[in-house]
C-alpha cells in the first residue's frame, strides 16, 4: 500500500507547540533531550512489545506501530549520524531522507517487531548518550537540510525529539479514537 507523502516542512516545530501531540519544542531544553529520547525509546518498547496499541494498519494512508516503530528507529539513527557530522564537519549538508521510500524499501510493516524494539533502544541509547556529552560550544555547531532549512546542533536535536514523540501520539491517539468509536 502506498502511502501519501507528508510533504509539510514541519521545522515550524521549533518555535511553537504542536497542536497535535501538544509537544512544545520550543520550550524544550536542548541538554534535555537525551532523556527525553531515553523515555521515547521505553514507551516504544512499551507499545509494541507489551500490547499496548492494537497493530496492523488502521487504513491505508496511516502506518501500523510498527511501521512508525521502525521509522523512529531510523531516525534516531539518522539524526545521530547528523549530530556528528555537525561535531566533526563545518556548516554539512544533509541530502535529503525521503522517509515514505524508507519504509517501503526497507519493508517496514514485514518486520520483527522485537528485533525492530532493540534496533531502536539501542539506537536511543546511543543518541542520547552523544547528547549527554555535549558541552555548550557543542550545542551551536550548524547544519543544513537539502531544502536549505538551517539548524544548530541544539535545534536539530529538538526537531527530532518532536518528530518521535509525536509517532507515539500518532499511535496512541489512533487507538483512543478507535476505542471512543466503539462506545
């Protein structure tokens, strides 16, 4: 099933509450982010693992948990990735991560949902552990997006914590609203 692309440049993030999740990233401190990653990765395993979202496709634009499982994944991956390129590199430029191929390409809704769990927590694990080493010089190395989108390693970081937790409201939220619907 293809999906249609979220084509919205959601960088607008970083500077006012999401309406959906109610995440405000721009009230969010960047030395927070590496436990606030830490706890994304557990409510995953929580998600997944122990039951607590019904799974498949709730139609077909919308991914399962798993699917969303496996992106957050990769994102964590990508984003620490990037952090680095940031720490090492002057101003690098990202190429752009066409997330709906991702998913197709990489199979995401065939996969073990224990092993994509793992992949995940440890990914976390490592992010965040980049992010708790970072001292205040750190925080300001620059980045750029192919679109030409500007970031700093503490908006990058932002940016990204936004983005995971709200594919945890996506899933739950989509579960409460199937719930209230059978009332």
């Amino acid at each position: 099933m293809m999906l249609t692309p979220d084509t919205k440049d959601w960088t607008w993030v970083l500077g006012r509450a999401c309406p959906e999740c109610g995440f405000d990233a721009s009230h969010c401190a960047a030395d927070s982010v590496a436990g606030l990653v830490r706890a994304n990765a557990a409510a995953w395993h929580d998600l997944l693992l122990q039951g607590a979202v019904s799974p498949g496709r709730p139609d077909d634009a919308t991914w399962s948990p798993l699917e969303y499982a496996c992106h957050v994944r990769d994102v964590y991956r990508r984003y620490d990735d990037r952090i680095v390129r940031m720490l090492t590199e002057q101003d690098p430029l990202f190429q752009n991560w066409d997330q709906d191929a991702s998913a197709v390409e990489e199979r995401y809704g065939e996969q073990d949902p224990v092993t994509a769990v793992a992949d995940l927590e440890a990914n976390a694990a490592t992010l965040a552990r980049r992010l708790g080493g970072l001292s205040e010089a750190d925080w300001q190395r620059p980045g750029r997006r192919s679109d030409g989108a500007s970031f700093t390693v503490a908006t990058i970081a932002r940016y990204m914590i936004h983005d995971t937790v709200h594919h945890v409201w996506d899933v739950t939220a989509r579960d409460r609203s199937a719930n209230l619907s059978e009332l």
